[in-house]
C-alpha cells in the first residue's frame, strides 16, 4: 500500500496522540497481554512533545489516499548511529508496508 509521507506538524499532535494510544494498546493486546495505556489517548501527547525536542524535524507521519491518519515513527540521529523512537502504525493498516516506507526515510 502507497501512502504520503511527510515531516510531522504541530497540527498533528493530537492525532499522532491518538495513533501511539490506538496502536500500542491493540499490539499488546494481540499479544495476549492487556492494554498498557489506560489514561486518555491525549496522555501520549506526552510523548510527541518529548520526542519532537530531543530531535525537531525527525518525525515522519503517513497518510492514507483519503488522507487518514495511519503511520508515525520518532527518529533519533546520532553521529555514530541512527535511532529510533516510538514507530506506530493504526491496527486498521497492519501488515501493509507502512513502517517500511516510515523506515525507508531513515536514509
């Protein structure tokens, strides 16, 4: 599956919020074990804050054709590596090449 990506806006936090709480709870739960955030999904907004100023410019999100919301992922350079910080695609997309496509701008 094709999907735009682009470098996170501010306008996405709230969204962005929402995917890591969505997709997170719904990979631990498909795992058998129960869901890990049991706050509001707007508590993750705490961790695109975190993320974006550790390394502003380094989140990528990715949209559907109709524009839906359904990939993100946190990147951390280094001098010696590259890191990655949280990478969440919605459940809805799973198994679709979304967090290849995300990785593949770790380039």
């Amino acid at each position: 599956m094709q999907v735009q990506l682009r470098v996170a806006e501010n306008s996405d936090r709230q969204a962005v919020a929402q995917l890591i709480h969505l997709s997170t709870n719904a990979w631990y739960q498909r795992h058998g074990m129960g869901a890990i955030f049991s706050a509001a999904p707007t508590s993750c907004g705490l961790f695109v804050d975190v993320y974006r100023h550790l390394d502003p410019g380094q989140h990528w999100v990715a949209h559907d054709e109709q524009g839906v919301l359904c990939g993100s992922c946190f990147f951390h350079p280094r001098e010696t590596h590259l890191g990655l910080g949280i990478m969440n695609v919605h459940p809805d997309y799973f198994g679709r090449g979304i967090a290849v496509q995300l990785m593949a701008k770790a380039d």
